[in-house]
C-alpha cells in the first residue's frame, strides 16, 4: 500500500480555519485519498475522500495538489469538537476493503 | 437511524481464558469490518466480511483470533486462550458496499490481564 505522511500534532484558535496537510508521493493514479477522523474515545468516522479535483461537503474541504503527491483537509472554522485525530489514508479503487490507518496527527483546537 | 453497535463496551479476561465480541452493523449494510487499536496507534485491519463469507481475513494474527457472520448481519470475534499482548480496543465498521465509507462503532476494550 502507497503510505501517507502526516504531522503528529497541530493547534488552532477555535472560529479560525484549520489546514491538514498529507504527503503521499508514491500515490498511484487508481487511489482515492481519504480522510478519518477519530474523536476521543470513540470510532473513526469518515470526513471526505476525492481522487483529483477539490471536494467540499458539509465537514470539511479537501484541497488536492495538481501532481496528487499531496493534499489539504480544510476545516473553515474550527471548533473545540473538532479536536480530534485526523488520518489521511490512501484507497485503492480497485480493491474494496480495508482502510490502513498512520498514525495521523492529533489537532488541538483552544478559545 | 441506528449506527454500529458493539458489546460488550468493555471486557476483563484473564491470561488464556476464551473471549467473544459482538458487532451488529448499520442495517443493509454489506460490508463489515473488523480493526485493533492499541494505544497511541490507528486502528490496525483485522478482517473483512463481504455478506456471509469472510472475504479477506489477511489482517488476523494468528489462529487463536477467529470471526464469523453466519447470516451476513451481527458478527462476532473469537479470541481463544487469550494473551496479555491481545489487550486493545476491537472496532468493528460496515458500509453500504465495500466501495462505500466505513462507519465505526464505539468499540470494544478488552484488557487480558
């Protein structure tokens, strides 16, 4: 599986906007990029995927680099319930099943 | 609606004792997923059920760990003579179709002490 690299920690001021960065070099042309997110104490839980262009919905931005090596999560305005876990994680189109989860990097949001 | 569920929320076994996890997925979901966590790390694949039959069990670390989903819904993990090393937090997911997100239920903590 092509690996994603991702800060281990990151802070924000809550009501600022928040960018995620995720290094994936080896991504191949056929992998979705993903991204989870894992609050305290509970599951996982999907954020927003894409494979070349930019994709809003109602959580986040994903903002992906024209050679795909690279990407953004964008959170518009973070809040304290969006501290959490966030993993960036590479999914072969062509395979259905597992998600292979780094371990991510851990956003910090304070007043 | 109802999402994943898990039970129990959390287990203590003792060293070689035999442990069950149950997972019941969001209904019509095909797809099931079995992870690992353990502290401080992303949950690690242990299994896939695709309806009935387990379509990629790569992921399980020996053959002490077992799973099954008998009418392709609830499934459930077996861990036979349990060592202190399996201690983590068991999640279980589905989705739709194995294309599809993955929603995870809140886990299982199992400590073998």
């Amino acid at each position: 599986d092509a690996k994603t690299t991702q800060p281990n920690s990151m802070e924000s001021n809550e009501e600022e906007p928040v960018h995620l960065p995720c290094n994936h070099s080896t991504i191949s042309g056929t992998d979705y990029i993903h991204w989870y997110r894992q609050l305290p104490s509970q599951g996982p839980e999907y954020v927003i995927h894409g494979l070349t262009s930019n994709v809003n919905n109602r959580m986040a931005s994903l903002a992906i680099a024209e050679d795909r090596k690279s990407s953004t999560l964008i959170l518009h305005r973070a809040t304290l319930r969006d501290a959490a876990v966030y993993y960036c994680i590479l999914r072969y189109a062509g395979t259905a099943s597992k998600l292979t989860f780094g371990t991510g990097t851990r956003l910090q949001v304070t007043l | 609606g109802a999402g994943v569920s898990q039970t129990p929320s959390n287990k203590v076994t003792e060293k070689g004792k035999y442990v069950e996890l149950r997972c019941d997925p969001i209904s019509g979901h095909t797809a099931l997923y079995w992870y690992r966590q353990s502290l401080g790390q992303g949950p690690e694949f242990l299994i896939y059920f695709q309806g009935t039959g387990a379509a990629d069990d790569s992921g399980l670390p020996n053959d002490r760990f077992f799973a099954v989903r008998p009418e392709g819904s609830v499934s459930t993990l077996k861990i036979q003579r349990t060592e202190r090393g399996d201690s983590a937090v068991y999640l279980c997911a589905s989705s739709l179709t194995p294309y599809d997100e993955q929603y995870f239920g809140p886990g299982t903590r199992l400590t073998v002490t």
